[in-house]
C-alpha cells in the first residue's frame, strides 16, 4: 500500500479527552441567593472545607469538601444527571486540588482553569545545546471539563488535557544587560503574588523600555505602574523573539544552529504520537484513583476518546473540497482553481472593465532594475518553473492568467528607503495621474520585511499605502525578499500577489458552486479593531469591522462603525448592518416575503445585547421571513484533535482537513489545516477551531453550518493555499489590522476607511 493510499483510509480518530463515569451519589449542597463577595469568602476560606460557584442563575452552591464543613443553609441532595454543570465544575475543581498535592517543583499558575508547569519536563532542551539552565522551554498542562452530547444519548462530562511550552527567561535584566542582550523597545515584567494564595507567583507586566543608563529602566506604557524600574527588578517579557535575541546575544555567530536545535526539541513534543501519549498519559494518571468533587462523592474515570480502542467517540465526517465556478451560467466547475483559471480565465471575464489596468511602481531607485524584472515575471508569467509534479504556478502570469491586456505601467524611484521618500514617490505618481485626468489602478509597493519593526512615521509601506488609498488607489506590496526566493517558491509568490491584485482591482477570480435554495442568503463576519496605543490603555473604543458576502462567497462589501465605548458598541453595530443589508436587498431586489437566511460568524461569543441587537435591526426592515445563525468560530478551546491513520511523515497524526466532529447539537470541531497543510513536522498537529451556536439563533442546522465554514476557508482570494479561517473572519481580521498601521501613518485620513469607493473592493488583501 503506498504512503499516499494510506494517508486516505478511513479515520481512525482521538480526542486529548477522557470520559467521566457519572456518580451514583447525589451532589451535597447548601443552595443560597448569589453575592459575589461572599463568594470569594467561601473559596478564600483558611479550612478549605467548602467550594462555591454560581447555580443557575441568581442563586450559588456551597458544596461540602470536608464531611464537617459548615454550610450557610440546609444540605440539599442534587441528583448528577441533573446538574451536568455543576458536576464538571466540582470535576475541574477537584483536579485542581490534586495538581496543589504535587510533590517537587511543580507550579500551579491557574485555577480556572487549572493550569501546571510540569516539573519532569521542566526543560526539553537538551543539554547538548549548550545553553545555560535559566533559559527555558517548560512544559505547561493545562485541564478543563466539557459536557458532549451525541444525538439521542445522555450527555456525559470529560476531563481534557492540552499542552504547550512556556519560554522561561529566568535571570534579571541586570545579568541580561552585561551578556549584551538589547532592552530598548522591549517589555519587561515584574514578579508578584497571585491574589489567589493557592497560586504561584507570576510575572506582571511593567512597561515598555525607552531608556537604561545601566542601572534603571525608563518605561512607556507602564499603566498604573512605576516609571522607572532598577535592572535586576525587572525581566525580559518571556516571548519566543526574546528568547532568540538573548540566544543570539550568547552564542553569536552559533545562533542560527542553536535555535534550530530548539525547534527540533520542541518539534518532538508536537509530533502526533508523541503528543497524543503525553496528553493520554496525563488523562490516565488521574484515573488511577478517584476524584473527591464533594463530601462523600467521588469519581471515576472511564474510558479515552480514542477510535483506535473500538472506544465509544462523537459522529464524526469528513466534508470534501468544495467545487468553485468560474462561469455565472455554471457550466464551468472545478475544485482546483488555479488549473481553471489557466484554462477558462476568471468568473467575470466577460464583463471585468478595467481589461487594460494602470499600475504605478513604487521602489528604491538602487533596486529599479531587479524590480522591473519581478513585476515583468508578475505580468507575463514564469512558464519554464514547475513543481516536481509538474504544476505550473505562475505560467501566464496576471496578463494571461486573468485574460488582461498589457497594463500600462510607470515606475516612480523613492532616493531612499525613508518613509518621506515614499511617500514622495506615491505624491509623484499621484500628480502625474491627476495630471492627465487618468487615475491608477493599483499601486505595486516595492517593501522589505524587516522595514515592519520600524516606527510608522518612517514606514516606506505604510507612508505610500496611506497616500494611495486616500485617493482610492490599491496597493499590492512586493518584497525584496520575494525576489531572492528559490525559482518555485518565487513563483508560487508571484501567482498569489497576482490573485490578490486582480481581486483588488474588482475582479471576481471564482465563487464557490452555487447549491440548490430558494433562501437568499448573507453571510457576515463580525470583527473588531481596538484603537490604542501600547499593550494597555486607550482601549475604551471599538470599532466594529463586518464583512459581507453573498452564499457564494462573493465579496459584496465591509463596514465599520465609528469608534464607541464598548457598551454602545450593540446600537452602533445594528444601524451598520441595517445600512449593509439594506444595500444588498435593494441590488437584489428582494420582497418583503423572501426567505432570507443571515449567517453571522464572529470571533467572540456574541452578548446576549448584540445578538439582541440584530434581530430588532432586522425586524424593523420589513423582513417577515427572515432566520438567524450566529456561529462563534473559537480558535482558543481545549481541544486537539488526532488520526491514528494519519501516516504522512510532516503531518503524522494529523487529520484530514475538513475534519468534523459533533460534539452536541450546538457544537462541532471543524480541521481547517489539515495533515497536507503541515509544512514541518515541527509544526506538530494543527487545533481544530470550535463552532458554538448562539442560543438566539433561529437557524440552527449545524451540519450545514459547519459545512459552509468549511468552504469559506478554502475560498481566499489572497492566496491559492487554503487558509486557517473562513474568510468572512479572516477579511475583518486583515482589515483590522490595516486599520491599526494606517491609524498610526502620519497624513492618514480615517474618513478614508469608511466612504472611501476602494473600500467597496477587497483592499486589505
């Protein structure tokens, strides 16, 4: 049987979970009304005899611990099968006080959930590498409880475990000050102790360094902090770019092999096998011996989620690659958009105006010649580089590709790389257009990667994309490191940035299939962008960002709400989308009987007052025969999903994507970068996300559902590659973070973003 064959045999799945036997003993507790005081009193309690939490409601439980633990009400007996929350509450809580009872250097940094840094894998760095023992990659378990609920059975709860590396930079910053270890720009942190005297100590964080004399820290962004801190007061913010400048400043001109060697040791704890067994391992130790959740009541656990045991496991299903057309009558389809496009051209081929478009080159004048070479390659294609499997990526290049003409092309040399040079350029190229009354196209920015740590008033980017879209001009950006790729990767890179440009000038590259309704159909990506400057403040105002697009994903339009406080955020969003679907209904001439289905994705669980929000938008439209999906797309959850049939050498372990998992009615695991999407073994197993429907939807087909987020993130118009997001999410993301560069570009106009025409177009591609 060939690796390629095998890699496609049935699903063999696990999930890092272990199922809990529901006790047979009634849950023992005093029932009385909430207060919130009162209930950090009974959890700070010296005895730790009793634990509250909040029940149903306006009241709050006090469970019994200790057989004599004095109670603020009379014991009432709560039968399990009854109060499923309650019981994985008691279960988290429980593991939590075995993680305390842990002897040797294990530190417990949380409680909700329980969190552990683990003391057999204090460090997987070997020793061998040669780096000294107060820089670290530590092991952290991290264990929450969940209730699943199959179809037609009775919900059971299951204990989860999932692991990551906490990078540990254990020295002050005095000691990292005479390695020669740069502080400016960085933060630093401080130690202190958890309100919670259960907890270890932790870092805080202190400020942004802006100055050392050597003996103090000057701090920005400090908060309600001090100013100024002494260097062995303070330590270096433990973040893995942190960990390599202090590698770097250590090892010198060894540091590109060392931090590979630490890739490769934390590539071991990722890779499938190893890391479904640690996970499993961690599970089972807590089922040699039962769990006490209450007085009197103790746990057992079952069995693991794990197929390859004939165990018990949620329904599960593998949806397809969806078809794309590339034709409005639908005679042309296919699932591989890159092959149709060379063969048949675009979905509006016949009707995409700008066949001859304007661009303006912007770049340095000591690199005009090996860019005129890329953007030549980027028009007319690379017809002689093709993959080992013969795939042509950029053969025709955007010319052929997109059946254009030859554009009509004008390079304008910044003297420098300075962001005034730039924006120079950008005026040059923007006044010889209006000179002749011929507006451009797109703007084709000549960048370079490193330019992204510089200050944004001296950004060669965002100083000519800022003058470009203020006169409705599109920008693609092209590195300079693009340009020195190997001819393959070079090419792939041109195909995308030919994609994105054509999307971007109003093209319409593909749709996906059509399938058979009679609904209309909207779907929306909820988004936000946070004004602020720094890592804390400043953030009192939102904006919401919403993308829209039709069921075919065709990118109709986004919107933005102005800048509110966070808690008139709901109205804000309502007048938007009352504006955004008023839009489409009138281009679509809808009737006021029309069925219309609004699916909303967002990346938060939506409040009860948005979701409110925009059903009485919709209501005082007119719209009589409307239903809702509002579909939280969570991409920070407990869960990993495995395939023991997964066999692939990169993404051993790693499940097909398209991956599904129903986990109740409301929630599914969906595998959006499958194993084929794994470029390194390091990388390890890919999460799932977590699909959570909204309790006010009305539309509550999961199935379906699931499956259109599937779809969607298959669907970029960015790149030919599928993307870790539906783009209804990934759009308001990207446009979120344009909006915080060009925010902080000087000359920016905000009234750019919300009437600007370019805005009607995918800009921030």
């Amino acid at each position: 049987m060939s690796n390629r064959f095998a890699a496609r045999q049935k699903p063999v799945l696990a999930l890092n979970a272990i199922r809990l036997i529901c006790p047979e003993q009634p849950i023992p507790a005093a029932l009385v009304p909430f207060d919130r005081a009162q209930l950090h009193t009974f959890l700070d309690r010296t005895t730790q005899d009793v634990f509250a939490t909040r029940f149903a409601g306006t009241k709050m439980a006090v469970v019994p611990i200790l057989h004599l633990a004095e109670l603020p009400g009379p014991r009432e007996s709560l039968p399990v099968a009854e109060n499923m929350r309650l019981f994985a509450t008691l279960v988290r809580e429980a593991v939590f006080r075995r993680l305390l009872a842990l002897p040797g250097s294990y530190r417990v940094v949380s409680r909700r959930p329980p969190v552990v840094e683990t003391a057999k894998q204090e460090n997987i760095i070997p020793a061998s590498v040669g780096l000294p023992d107060w820089l670290k990659k530590r092991v952290v378990l991290r264990f929450e409880t969940r209730i699943i609920r199959h179809p037609g059975e009775d919900p059971y709860v299951v204990l989860i475990c999932g692991n990551r590396l906490r990078t540990v930079i254990d020295v002050d910053c005095a000691q990292l000050n005479d390695i020669g270890v740069p502080l400016l720009g960085s933060y630093v942190s401080t130690w202190t102790k958890d309100l919670d005297p259960k907890l270890s100590k932790r870092l805080r964080l202190a400020g942004r360094v802006v100055a050392n004399d050597g003996t103090i820290l000057q701090l920005s962004d400090h908060g309600d902090g001090p100013a100024e801190l002494r260097l062995e007061s303070a330590y270096l913010e433990p973040t893995r770019a942190n960990f390599n400048a202090v590698v770097q400043a250590l090892v010198q001109g060894k540091a590109d092999r060392v931090l590979k060697d630490v890739q490769e040791a934390e590539g071991g704890l990722r890779e499938g096998k190893a890391h479904l067994k640690a996970l499993q391992s961690a599970l089972e130790y807590f089922g040699r011996g039962d769990l006490e959740i209450a007085d009197g009541v103790k746990v057992r656990l079952g069995e693991l989620l794990d197929q390859s045991a004939g165990l018990s496991f949620p329904p599960a299903e593998v949806f397809p690659k969806p078809s794309f057309s590339f034709d409005p009558s639908g005679s042309r389809d296919d699932t591989w958009t890159q092959r149709q496009l060379d063969a048949t051209g675009p979905y509006d081929r016949a009707t995409f105006e700008r066949k001859r478009p304007r661009i303006a080159v912007i770049c340095e004048a000591r690199r005009r010649g090996d860019v005129a070479e890329t953007v030549a390659h980027f028009l007319e294609g690379l017809p002689n580089i093709k993959s080992h499997k013969g795939l042509v990526p950029h053969g025709t290049g955007l010319v052929g590709r997109f059946r254009l003409q030859k554009p009509q092309v004008e390079f304008f040399e910044a003297t420098d790389d300075s962001g005034s040079a730039y924006a120079d350029a950008a005026r040059n190229a923007l006044s010889m257009a209006a000179s002749r009354d011929q507006p451009w196209d797109l703007a084709f920015v000549q960048v370079q990667r490193s330019w992204k740590e510089r200050p944004y008033n001296d950004s060669p980017y965002w100083s000519a994309k800022a003058a470009f879209l203020r006169r409705d001009v599109p920008v693609q950006a092209l590195s300079a490191e693009v340009m020195s790729m190997g001819d393959f990767e070079y090419a792939c890179a041109l195909a995308n940035a030919s994609l994105a440009s054509y999307a971007k000038l109003g093209g319409t590259p593909w749709l996906l299939k059509a399938r058979p309704s009679t609904d209309h159909e909207l779907v929306f990506g909820l988004g936000s962008h946070t004004p602020k400057e720094g890592r804390r403040g400043g953030g009192e105002r939102v904006v919401g960002i919403t993308t829209v697009f039709s069921s075919q994903g065709n990118y109709l339009l986004d919107a933005r709400t102005a800048a509110v406080p966070f808690e008139q955020y709901p109205t804000t969003l309502r007048e938007t989308l009352v504006a955004a679907v008023e839009r489409v209904r009138k281009e679509e001439a809808w009737r006021a009987s029309d069925t219309v289905r609004l699916i909303f994705h967002a990346f938060t669980q939506l409040q009860q007052e948005t979701a409110d929000a925009v059903v009485a938008a919709v209501a005082g439209m007119g719209l009589t025969g409307v239903k809702f999906a509002f579909l939280h797309v969570a991409e920070d959850h407990p869960y990993t999903l495995f395939d023991h049939a997964s066999t692939s050498s990169k993404g051993a372990f790693a499940p097909d994507r398209g991956q599904a998992v129903e986990l109740t009615d409301h929630e599914w695991l969906l595998t959006l970068t499958g194993r084929d999407q794994v470029r390194a073994a390091y990388q390890g197993i890919p999460d799932p996300v977590l699909l959570r429907l909204h309790e006010k939807s009305t539309f509550r087909d999961m199935r379906t559902l699931t499956r259109q987020i599937s779809d969607f993130a298959c669907h970029s118009w960015r790149t030919y590659d599928r993307a870790r997001l539906p783009i209804t999410l990934l759009y308001a993301d990207e446009i979120a973070k344009q909006l915080a560069g060009l925010e902080r570009t000087p000359g920016w106009d905000p009234d750019t973003a919300a009437v600007g025409a370019v805005m009607r177009k995918p800009w921030f591609l």
